[in-house]
C-alpha cells in the first residue's frame, strides 16, 4: 500500500482498536466501524496485530499506529485494494499501565489538562503545540523571557525565564510528579536533603580530588530524553509528550542571534555548540522542574561514573553540573586516562566534559568542592571570608549601602545568607562575622 494511505490510516485504526476489547472480532469489528468501505484485509492485520501485542498497549498509540503503518506497506497491491476512507474516529481508551512511583494517574492529555485545572485548548498553548516559540517575533506571544549573562573562560549563559502561567504549570509539575522520582544517590544539587555541603564532605581528607564540568548541562538534555522520563514514569505516550512540551523549550532565532559571539577559536566552538543545544527543544535553564529533570536524565551517567569510582577505589558526587571525584594517588598517577575514560561515558550517555575545566588537585594544593575547601574539614575559602569580613566591616564604619555595590535589593538578608553559609562551614568565624554584623546602623545609613 502506498505510504501516504498509511501514515493516514494508521492512527485511526491504532486508536480504533484502543477503544474497546482487545479479541480479534471486536478489533475487527471496531476497524469494520472507522472505514468505509470495509477492507478485505481487516482480518489479516488483526491477526498480525494480536501476534504482535498479546495484551492492549493502552499506553502505547503512537507505537501500534507505527507497527499499523509497517503492516499495510507490506501489503502486496491484490490484497490492498483501493485504499478506503475514514468514515469515523473513535476515542483510544488509554491507560498507565505501569506507575514505579507514586506519581498522579493521568492516562490522556484531557486528564493532564484537568489535573492543572487548565481547558484543552490553554494547555495545547503553554505546551505550544504549533511551536511558535522558535519563531515568533511578537514577545507577548511567547512563553519565556530571555537574558543573558558573560561568563569568564566560555560563552554567554543564556536564561530563559518561563512566564507566570507557565510557571505555575511548571511548578505544579514539579511537586506533583518530579519529586516523586528519585535521583542517583550521587546527585546532590537539586535534591531533597542533600547540598553543596553535602556534596562537599564526601571528600574531605583524600590525597587526591579531581573535578570535571559538564558542558552546557541542562541545553544537553533534549526533549526526546525529557519524554523518556514520563515514559519510565508510566505515562502513556499523549501525556508524556504534553509533559515534555511543557517542561522544553526551543531558543528563538532572533534572541540568540542577540548574544554576543567570541572571538577566539576554542570559544566560538563551543558557542556553536550551545548554539545548536539551544535550537532544539531542552531544558531551559530558568525553569523550575529544569533541575529536577536534568537530574534524572544524568541517572545513568551517575551510576557509570560511581562503578568507575568504586572500581579505583574512589568517590564519586555530582552537583548539577560539577563532577568530582576523590581518592589515592591512583587518581594523579592515572589522570589523564581516568579522565579520558570520564570524557568517553559522558558522550555516551549525551553529555560532554568540559575540559578547559578539569582540575586534579592532591592534598597539598588546596582541594575545593563546589567552592567548599575540604582538605582536612570543611571550611569556606580565605578569600572569600576576608573579602566579606571586610564588606560588614566598612558597613559598620560607612554605612551599608555604599557596600552594595551589585544593587542586591535586600542587602541585609544577602549579607545574613553569606554569613549563616560560613557559620555552617566554620562555626568560630561564622560567630565573628555575626557580631561585626550587629555594628551596622540599618536605620541611620551615614552614606545616605
């Protein structure tokens, strides 16, 4: 049969035979309803249908619409026929048929649209089915807003900001379906219980810490890899896709054409590079359920790189993007392979290290985790803390607002966070920084 006839009467007949008993007379019967006339090899396709699938991919439309579509190309032309018409389209009743976690029910996209209490109609919009996203000019017809920031050593980072509606949806997703799903153990950004502190005191007192970067870490998940998860999480392939499109994003056109291109060679390798991420549909970093998709999408990547971890008798943490590893000197004497092997796994499972930023450090350098010294205990680094004991300090003198020199709006709050940060590091000048603190004048700011 020609192939156009079948891509266009596959899934009428998938969502035909996912409407009702899953025997041969009703699946035919079913067929004999959607087409007109009734073709005279209904009955073979059945047959090769329930040998194919013993019992009702409820989940699964778009694969037997697939298999549907293999099955009439073999057709020879006697059998075929004239190709019939659709007559009818009846409704696939769909189903989870498996939930590993206990993530809400929703077996179609009208149970999704429910769920977040949104019409049909609003939410094919926010999952923008028309994928006007990449291309529309006007900015009050997209759903994100973008920005971008310089970063020292690599290109520009690009946030892209859902807007308040999506937002909510976003976070709805999040809560009620995401922290349903674990991460890897060795995932500690992101994750309930588990910090840069955490992440941090698996390598305290090692010989030997290596730390990697991932490059461009959330643009490198794709959207194909985003439905993976909704799959696994046993939703059928309708609702994984709306998930996906609603937790995606592709950059528009215009907008990366605004970010600011390198000059020098290895840099404008990888702009190209995160160019291309950004184009196709990934993780927008901005979004609230980001991290928690990122997380799980580098699930298998983490559990490689811990069995090569403990395969040298080392340590293996992730936080986002940050790899570290730690160990004897095995990890110094062999860092060039260790970390070719590192590089090779990541391909594999979609990522990419960034070896500009690949730093081997043995015990007698100072050794930093996420910004956490922890050569023999944690501890923030010396600069670090002079260069904010010395902020309160001419605050104290000054007045505070001539130390605000990023604009942070609630400086006080900002300079309370930095403090309770280093008080969870190192109790004794954490206490130091809180009484130089309580020397500020907030209501008499001599700078004003």
């Amino acid at each position: 049969m020609d192939r156009r006839a079948c891509a266009y009467l596959s899934p009428c007949l998938a969502d035909a035979f996912l409407a009702g008993a899953w025997h041969a007379a009703a699946l035919a019967a079913r067929a004999g309803q959607v087409l007109e006339p009734r073709p005279p090899w209904i009955e073979l396709l059945v047959r090769d249908v329930l040998a194919a699938y013993h019992r009702r991919p409820a989940d699964r439309p778009r694969e037997l619409a697939g298999y549907i579509a293999l099955r009439l190309e073999r057709l020879d032309a006697a059998t075929a026929g004239p190709a019939p018409r659709v007559r009818r389209w009846l409704v696939a009743e769909l189903a989870m048929v498996r939930r590993p976690w206990p993530v809400p029910e929703l077996a179609s996209v009208g149970a999704v649209a429910s769920h977040l209490e949104v019409s049909d109609r609003h939410l094919a919009w926010l999952a923008d089915v028309r994928g006007l996203e990449r291309t529309v000019a006007e900015e009050k017809l997209r759903h994100y807003r973008y920005r971008w920031l310089p970063r020292h050593g690599g290109p520009p980072r690009v946030i892209e900001r859902p807007k308040a509606r999506l937002k909510s949806i976003q976070r709805r997703v999040l809560h009620e379906v995401l922290d349903w799903i674990p991460a890897h153990d060795a995932a500690h950004g992101f994750t309930r219980g588990r910090s840069a502190r955490s992440n941090a005191a698996a390598h305290t007192r090692r010989p030997v810490v290596t730390a990697l970067d991932l490059e461009d870490f959330f643009a490198s998940v794709s959207a194909p890899r985003v439905y993976g998860i909704f799959r696994t999480a046993g939703y059928p392939e309708p609702v994984a896709h709306t998930l996906t499109a609603l937790t995606t994003n592709a950059v528009p056109i215009e907008e990366w054409a605004a970010v600011p291109r390198p000059t020098t060679p290895t840099l404008s390798h990888a702009h190209h590079r995160l160019g291309r991420r950004l184009a196709a549909p990934h993780l927008p970093q901005g979004a609230p359920t980001s991290p928690a998709l990122a997380n799980l999408a580098a699930f298998t990547l983490d559990r490689r790189l811990t069995g090569l971890a403990a395969a040298l008798g080392a340590t293996y943490t992730r936080y986002a993007d940050d790899l570290t590893f730690s160990g004897s000197s095995r990890l110094l004497d062999r860092g060039e392979r260790i970390r070719d092997i590192i590089a090779t796994i990541a391909r594999e499972e979609g990522f990419a290290v960034n070896t500009r930023k690949s730093v081997v450090t043995p015990r007698a350098g100072r050794q930093q985790v996420c910004g956490i010294v922890v050569n023999e205990r944690l501890n923030v680094a010396r600069r670090e803390y002079d260069e904010l004991k010395a902020i309160i300090h001419n605050a104290a003198r000054r007045g505070p607002s001539g130390e605000n020199r990023a604009g942070v709006s609630d400086f006080r709050a900002h300079l309370l966070g930095r403090i309770a940060w280093i008080e969870s590091l190192h109790p004794a000048r954490g206490a130091k920084l809180h009484r130089e603190f309580t020397r500020i004048d907030w209501d008499h700011d001599r700078a004003a």
